[in-house]
C-alpha cells in the first residue's frame, strides 16, 4: 500500500476560521502595500526611500505668485 499523503489545515486538522497575522505599511509618498513576511520592510517598494516610516519634516511649495 502507498503512504498517506499530510494533512493541510489548519493547526489540529480543524475546519474553520484561521487567524493571520499580516503587517500593512503605508509610505510618505501615499503608496500602500502589504508585506509577505512579519520584518518592517527596509524601502518602500515603489519610490524606494529608506525613510518611508519617518514623517516629512517639512514639505516644499513652489512660489505662488
């Protein structure tokens, strides 16, 4: 006879609803993303500024004239 194949599930083999842990960021720039692991992401993936978690300390205007 064959091997059985491992169950897949939920921890317990339980049917059901599974809590999942995901850490969501959003950058200074606007742009938002969802990591695939728990680490605090290093860049942000679209503009790729290493400072995406920190505030802007100040913001730069043209001239209105």
């Amino acid at each position: 006879m064959g091997k059985r194949k491992p169950v897949v599930g939920p921890p317990g083999g339980g049917l059901g609803a599974v809590e999942v842990t995901v850490l969501a960021c959003r950058c200074r720039c606007g742009h938002e993303w969802v990591t695939r692991n728990r680490e605090k992401p290093r860049v942000c993936p679209k503009c790729k500024s290493p400072n995406w978690d920190k505030p802007k300390k100040w913001e730069w205007a043209p001239d209105r004239q």
